[in-house]
C-alpha cells in the first residue's frame, strides 16, 4: 500500500517509538509530551516529539493486531498460530494500515515504549507488535491511569520495565479462549449441520457457555412455572385523619377456608394491637468510589443503560481525559491522588461548583474517600480527571455526571435517617408500619439516587405499645406466587462476578456476543432464550458438563490470576486445558451418531430436511419435538407433571380441574410450556391428562 515503507516519510533517525492501544490515546500523548509535528501516512496519524532527551515517533495501534488461527481442519486440534488479524477477521481488515505503519516505523526505531492501556489486553498488545516488529530487548513500559498530560508525563518520567507477567497472562487468556472456542464451537457446528442439514455459525466459551446455560435454566424455570394462591387479609387502619395500609409480615394463609375465620374475628373485634414500637437513627457511610462493575450496576438501575454500553461510554469518556481508566475493579481511590486540584477543576464547571463548595465546607478541607473492600493491581478507582467537558450526547453526560457525583460524595459526610417501624397484632397475625425521616442528608446532597420513603405524619405519629388502632376496612386478597425474575442483562452480569467468572472488563461483552450469536434474545427489559440457545445448553450439559461447569471456568480464572502476579506459568495451564478438552471431544465423537434423537427432543422439528430422518418418530401433542410414553416431550411432561402436583393446593380455594386450568390461562405469571399444556387439555377433554378427583 502506498507510503507504508517510504522512510522519507518519517523526517528523524535513531527515535524511540511510542505505541499508543488507540488512534485518540496517542493523540492525547502527543499533546502531553508537547509534539512538535505531525504527519499522515495512509490515513494514520503519528507524531514527532522530543522528551528528556530522547526523540520519540508515537503511533497508534487498533487494539489486536495479532490474533491465532490454526491451519488444520475439524476438531479436536490444539495446533495454533499467530496472525495478523487482518488477515484472517474480515472484521478486522481497517487494521491493516495500522500494522504496516507500525511495522514501516519499528525498522529505524533504536527503543519501544509500550504505551498501551495498563492491563493485560494492553501489556499483550504493545509486546506483540514490539516482539513481531522490533527489539523486546530494547522496549519499556508507561503506566498511567488517566490520559491527563500530568499524569502521562509522570509516566513517561518514569518508565518501567516490560510488564512479563501481565503479557504472559494476557497471552494465556487468548489461548484458552481461542483452544475452548474453536474446539468446542466447531463440535456445535458440526452436530448442527448433521441434526438440521445446513451450516450455522455456533460458538461456544469458557465463560460464554456457562453464562448460557445460567440464563437457560432460568428461562426454563420461568416456562415451567405454576402460580400457586394464596390468601392475605388486607386491612386499613385509621390513624387519626390518615387511613393507613400496614404490611402483612405473616406467613400466607393456604385456604379459603382458614381467610374467612379469620375475617370472622376480625368482624367481631375490628382492632389492630400494638406490639411493639422501634426507633431507631440509623447512620449509612458514603458509597465506595466506582469500579467498573459498580458503575454499570448502578447506570442501569438508574438509567437502563445496558453494561456494554456503560462500558464503552466509560472508554470514551476516558480516551477524552475526562476520566480514569474504567476497565478496573478497585474501589480505592490512592492517597497520592491530588484531590483538591481536582475539585477545584470541577468546580470550574457551574453544574458542580455549589456542590464542590459545599463538599468544601463541611469537610473543612479535609477529603479523605470512603474506600471500598476491592483492589486491583494495575488501576484504582473510576475518578473524574476534572478536565472540562465538552458537548457530551444524552448517554454520555449522565455517565459522566454519575462518575463526578459518586466522586464528590465518597468524600461526604453520613447519611442519617430516623426509621421507625410499629409492629401490629391482628387476632394472631403480624403487620407492621415502616416509616424514615431522614436527619442529615450528608452524601445524599451529591448521590441524590437511593430513594428514602418518608412521611412526616407517620414519622410524628406516637404509637403507644398495648394501644389498640381501630380497622377500619378489610377483606380477603388472593393472590399468587410469582416466577422466578427473568434474566436480563444485569442481572447475568451480577451473577457472573458473584461466582467469579470472567472479568470487569470482558464480562459485558460476552452477554452481548450471546445476543450476537442468537442464543438470547431481548424480550421487553428481560432476556429469552432462542431454540439454538436451548440446543446449544442441552448438547454441552449432557456431553460435556464439565466444560460448561462454573467451578471449572473459575478454576482457569484463579490460573490467570497466578500467572499475573508471577506464581505459575502459561504451559501447564494450556496443557491441563488440551488434556480436558481432548477428553470430552474424543467422547463425543464415539457416540456423534446417536446425538440426533436426544436433539430433538429439546429442539421442534420443523419441515425441512431434518425431519425426514425422525418422521416415524412419536412426536408430542403439543409440539414438534419427540415424546415419550406419556405422549408429552420433556418440557411439556414437566408442566403436566406441575400442573398435576399444584392442583391440590388450588382446590382448597374453591377450583375444579377445568376452572383451575382456565384460571392458569388468564394469569401472566404462568409459564409458556404450563399454559401450552392446560390449553391442550381444556380443547382435548382427554380423561387420561386429568386427575383422579
């Protein structure tokens, strides 16, 4: 490509080059380090400086420029190499021009700096190019947690060492996801195409998978959910000239029957006793400065801005030296941070300037964070650098703002409320009253979202322990048990740091490559699983569960992690990796062709070329997959086996069989698979699917 290896392009000899992980990351270098000139080669800007002495060309990477591929076919293979990605990720093809600036550059340059982000992704990198292009002998490493020019010009005052362990480990992870990936997505693909007669693009993960098949089997719970009643006495007191509506805290009552003896009572002696009176000032410390994960909790819970999206809303805030680098799991801000002076920059900014003064005041100066439990070895805490924001989109300046506001009430004052909560006893049950009233309003003045239900009238009311409050309406409520919540795409992303798979900054982009892949699909704010998603679970957790266990998959984790903080090394982890792989795979082939009948009965058969191979095959009365003996396949006899179990709790509120299926049909909190099936008996009017009554 033209101008790639015209070394008249580049006006110095004998300079150091400085790779930057992103085009805008080393415009942000080049303006610290007081860049004197720039050129444009081939669409790719790189910069010329002089710094303490030495004369540096800075150019950007595209993140990867090296990926593994292998030049075998099928599977099980552990034989790989690196590329340049360009070459195999049609993707991926803008970053040729990239790699042949960089590689145009390294011929000349006497040292490297690698100057990519401070984590492993970054460490693995810079080495490649370095390692691939130039001296690994003659590199160093920059290290900073903001592209401030203070902060880079610091690092580059103070270079270190190449960062091994961070490169090995970051290597690593390539290579277990890459061996996990390709072996075991081409086994999906290869049973796909033999099961449904067409090739479809199936992946499978370490994390990945396990992350599926949680959400599946939630989904499936869902499905299979039978709502069951119950009965609680609604009542209303009269407190003063307030009716007031207390909280049953009793266990639900389980038949009509028991509901009406107990309205009886109240008809004859309609008073709520007062059992007991607590008051208490509850004091509630400053939140933690933000990592990642606690920044796309808290984005979603207040603005549904999905994890992936914060994420890289963060990214962008931080390439535009508006924040620290938010791919970091600390909650600790450090104490060499200069505070003040970042305040002082925000208060520049008339949004915060009263809350900054404020801040000031109270603390009298004195600004020491309320730190969080979590650490990380590379960066701290999400902070504001406290450089002015330009003209930010709608998304963009609410993260930022929830950043800034976080920042400056981690350095707050308490928060202090009043509850209170009145216990109640009617004839045997128990009810309360819970009120707030909150005392000093302390880090809430700046983090104004955890919402504090309070009522001044309750809050002065004086409850007498032994009074007797009068009820003035009640009555029966039937209502019934809920489904499991669905997953959504939080909520998958709480569950996978709970049991410690993945990390901060890969956990939000596997939910979505499962989105991509079309294993899950969105479904009003929740998440559904496709029938690839179903196929894909059920193959891996038959054939090969302990591939897609979380204990494995947090196993690897904990080897990533010693192999970052130097205690093991790379080989023997990809060796245990190819042994369990091998294991598994090989099993599966010896048995590959009597996999298609267990498929079908998790997956329809619909009219293609398929069913042609299982057309004399029962089928069940509802769907396209295969049935049993009981005519059912086996989600839809798991319903019928639910929907037989629950039917003795629903009689002791007054249904019939019929009525009890009818009613399953008009509530929402039923499962899809329960409502198929009691639609199917109601049209049937089949003896054999009813019970014995």
């Amino acid at each position: 490509m033209k101008g790639y290896s015209r070394q008249k392009d580049i006006p110095m000899d004998n300079y150091i080059l400085v790779i930057a992980e992103k085009p805008k990351a080393a415009q942000k270098i080049a303006e610290a380090l007081n860049a004197s000139k720039k050129i444009v080669i081939n669409g790719v800007s790189i910069w010329f400086t002089q710094w303490n002495g030495d004369f540096y060309v800075i150019a950007p990477a595209a993140g990867h420029l090296f990926t593994l591929t292998t030049d075998d076919v099928g599977y099980p293979t552990f034989n790989f190499k690196w590329v340049p990605r360009h070459l195999v990720d049609k993707g991926s093809r803008y970053a040729r021009k990239y790699f042949e600036v960089l590689k145009t550059l390294s011929q000349k340059a006497v040292g490297f700096i690698n100057a990519c982000d401070y984590d492993v992704e970054g460490s693995l990198i810079g080495y490649m190019i370095i390692r691939n292009f130039g001296d690994i002998k003659k590199a160093r490493r920059a290290k900073f947690s903001s592209l401030t020019p203070v902060e880079i010009r610091r690092a580059f005052s103070n270079l270190s060492g190449i960062d091994y362990n961070m490169v090995e480990a970051g290597y690593c992870r390539h290579v277990l996801d890459w061996l996990w990936g390709i072996n075991i997505s081409r086994m999906l693909m290869d049973l796909y195409k033999q099961v449904f007669g067409k090739r479809s693009i199936l992946s499978a993960g370490r994390v990945q998978t396990p992350t599926l098949v949680y959400a599946t089997d939630l989904v499936l719970r869902r499905r299979l959910h039978v709502p069951v009643p119950y009965a609680i006495i609604d009542i209303s007191l009269g407190l003063g000239d307030k009716m007031v509506r207390p909280i049953y805290e009793g266990d639900p009552i389980d038949s009509l029957d028991k509901a009406k003896q107990i309205i009886e009572k109240i008809k004859s002696k309609p008073y709520a006793k007062i059992k007991k009176v607590y008051k208490e000032v509850k004091v509630y410390s400053p939140p933690h400065p933000f990592n990642l994960p606690d920044l796309q909790k808290e984005a979603y819970r207040i603005y549904r801005i999905s994890p992936h999206k914060t994420q890289k809303i963060a990214e962008d805030l931080y390439l535009d030296a508006l924040i620290s680098y938010p791919r970091t799991n600390s909650q600790k801000l450090p104490q060499t941070l200069d505070v003040k002076n970042i305040l002082n920059m925000i208060g520049l900014n008339k949004v915060y300037r009263d809350l900054v003064k404020q801040l000031i005041k109270e603390t009298n100066g004195v600004l020491k964070p309320n730190n969080g439990p979590l650490d990380d070895p590379a960066h701290p805490a999400i902070y504001p650098t406290g450089e002015m924001p330009k003209k930010l989109d709608y998304q963009h300046e609410k993260i930022y703002d929830l950043i800034v506001r976080r920042f400056l009430a981690t350095f707050s004052t308490p928060l202090k409320v009043m509850e209170l909560k009145v216990v109640l006893d009617v004839h045997g049950l128990q009810y309360s009253i819970t009120t707030n009233k909150i005392l000093d309003y302390g880090w809430l003045k700046y983090y104004p979202y955890s919402h504090i239900e309070e009522d001044q009238y309750l809050a002065n009311y004086k409850f007498i322990e032994g009074e007797e409050i009068p009820i003035k309406r009640f009555g029966i409520k039937i209502m019934y048990t809920k489904a499991p919540l669905p997953p959504s795409r939080i909520s998958l992303l709480k569950w996978m740091e709970s049991v410690d798979i993945g990390t901060e900054s890969t956990r939000a982009e596997i939910i979505e490559l499962l989105f991509d892949r079309g294993y899950l699909k969105s479904k009003s704010r929740s998440v559904d699983v496709s029938d690839t998603g179903l196929f894909v679970t059920f193959l891996l957790k038959k054939y090969v569960e302990d591939l897609v266990s979380v204990s494995l998959t947090r196993k690897f984790e904990e080897y990533l992690r010693n192999i970052r903080e130097g205690r093991i090394k790379c080989d023997g982890v990809v060796e245990e990796a190819k042994n369990i792989l091998s294991r598994y795979i090989n099993n599966v082939l010896k048995i590959r062709s009597t996999i298609i009948h267990d498929i079908f009965s998790v997956v329809p058969c619909i009219n293609n070329v398929n069913c042609e191979a299982v057309k004399n095959k029962r089928m069940c009365k509802i769907c396209r997959r295969f049935a049993d003996e009981s005519g059912f396949c086996v989600f839809h006899r798991a319903a019928w086996e639910n929907l037989l179990r629950e039917f003795e709790k629903w009689r002791r509120f007054g249904f019939d069989w019929r009525s009890y299926l009818k009613k399953i049909l008009s509530l929402r909190s039923s499962g899809l698979y329960v409502k198929e099936v009691a639609y199917h008996i109601l049209n049937q009017e089949s003896e054999k699917l009813s019970p014995i009554l």
